[in-house]
C-alpha cells in the first residue's frame, strides 16, 4: 500500500496504541459485557472487552441516548472511547458516529452511515457506507482521505446477494449467527464471489441476553498498527448497524 505518512504522524502521541497493536498481532476479539435491563426496551449503553490470546488488553463504553437507541437502532449517533485495560484514563482511540437521518424514500442504500476515528486528540480515519442495492459496502479512509480498505459480507449471484454460507450451513451450529465481513485492499477490483480478501471482521450473537455482537477481527498480514486501528474502529460500526 501506498505510504500514509500523516497518519502515522497522528499516532505518535499514542504508544499504548501502538502497543497494544503490534505487528505480530494478527487477530482480536471484542466480546459485549452489558446485557438488556427490565423489559428489554431500553438498553444499557453497549461496553466491550478487548482480548488478544484471551487476555484483555482494553474495554469500551459507548456514550449513546436509550431513546435513539430505541428509536432509530440502526442509524443512532454515539460515541465510544477505548480505553487501556489497566488505565482507563489512557484513552486508546475514539469512534465517533453522527446521525444521519433516513431520507424521504427511507431506501437504506441512500442512507449513508459513517463513523471517524481519532488517536491522541487527532482523526486518524473512518469508515463509509457507500451507495448500493442489493449489498451493503463500505470504504474506510486515512486521514488524508485516502482510501485503504473496501468492507463487505461474502457474496454470490454475481455479487448480487449475500452469501450467508461462507461460515458455514446458517441453520445449523457451525454456522448459526455468523455474519463476517471480508476487507479487500482499495485498489482491489474484483471483491465479489470467490475473490481472494486480506483481512474479516466475523460478527456472531452468543446470547440472546446480550446487548451487541461478539466481534472478531482478522488483520490483513503486514498491516500496521494504524491500519489495524481503522478496522478495530470500523467493527465498532459495523456492530452499530
């Protein structure tokens, strides 16, 4: 991948970052640890457990309205600092997602969510929903706007519809509410079907009493620790859809 020097540059105030997401790091799991209240109308705002090899490395909370939650789940605005497990005034990175009202037609591909990612006080990237039909895409960005990664769920028909047999037969164990996601360089042309991808963020509910996806994040190999940052960010979002 092309050289993305201004980012790194707004990761240099963040070791703990850095750190936690070193090279040899290839993968990550985030597991939820808040679970529904009363009625299970109104949620606790959802919290994270970060693990690498089982060990937890960070947690997040996201700062979110019930109401919006409620109201509009799928394209509610909040925000969610992670932070070190062993400091939490050590803020690892911040995910920011605004709202964006559904249009007059209420079509979901017109709907173009969005989420920014920031490292020591400075944007470092984020992740955009672009416009589609029938699968839903999404194109993460550096912070000089510089495309790195297209996200999207396996799929077949020519590209036309997802495939939800990737992880397995849906209506049995192996693959029961699995829902992956496959990461593609940017400059990748072909994605759809059978086309080789670098990186997955696997998403999978482990309990109906759960308030949000357990998450599993695959890092492209040779990827930095910038880039892993974009797509630790951007399975936040995915999760919030």
């Amino acid at each position: 991948m092309e050289d993305r020097g201004g980012t790194e540059d707004n990761y240099n105030n963040n070791n703990h970052l850095k750190m936690i997401l070193r090279d040899f790091v290839q993968e990550i799991e985030i597991r939820p640890t808040r679970i529904r209240r009363g009625n299970g109308v109104c949620f606790t705002n959802p919290e994270f457990q970060f693990l690498i090899d089982d060990q937890m490395v960070a947690y997040s909370l996201e700062d979110s309205s019930c109401l919006w939650r409620f109201m509009c789940f799928c394209c509610y605005p909040f925000e969610a600092k992670i932070v070190d497990a062993e400091n939490s005034k050590d803020e690892l990175m911040t995910v920011v997602r605004p709202f964006v009202p559904f249009p007059i037609d209420t079509c979901k591909s017109h709907c173009h969510q969005t989420s920014s990612f920031s490292s020591g006080g400075e944007e470092f990237g984020k992740i955009s929903e672009d416009y589609f039909y029938c699968v839903p895409t999404f194109t993460v960005t550096d912070a000089n706007d510089q495309a790195v990664y297209k996200i999207h769920p396996p799929t077949c028909c020519g590209g036309l519809c997802v495939n939800c047999f990737t992880e397995g037969n849906p209506c049995c164990r192996k693959g029961c509410c699995k829902f992956p996601c496959h990461v593609f360089p940017a400059d990748q042309e072909e994605t759809h079907g059978d086309a080789p991808y670098i990186g997955k963020i696997s998403k999978r509910s482990k309990s109906m009493t759960a308030n949000a996806h357990s998450l599993t994040i695959s890092f492209p190999d040779n990827s930095t620790s910038v880039e892993k940052g974009l797509l630790m960010g951007s399975a936040l979002f995915l999760n919030a859809l």
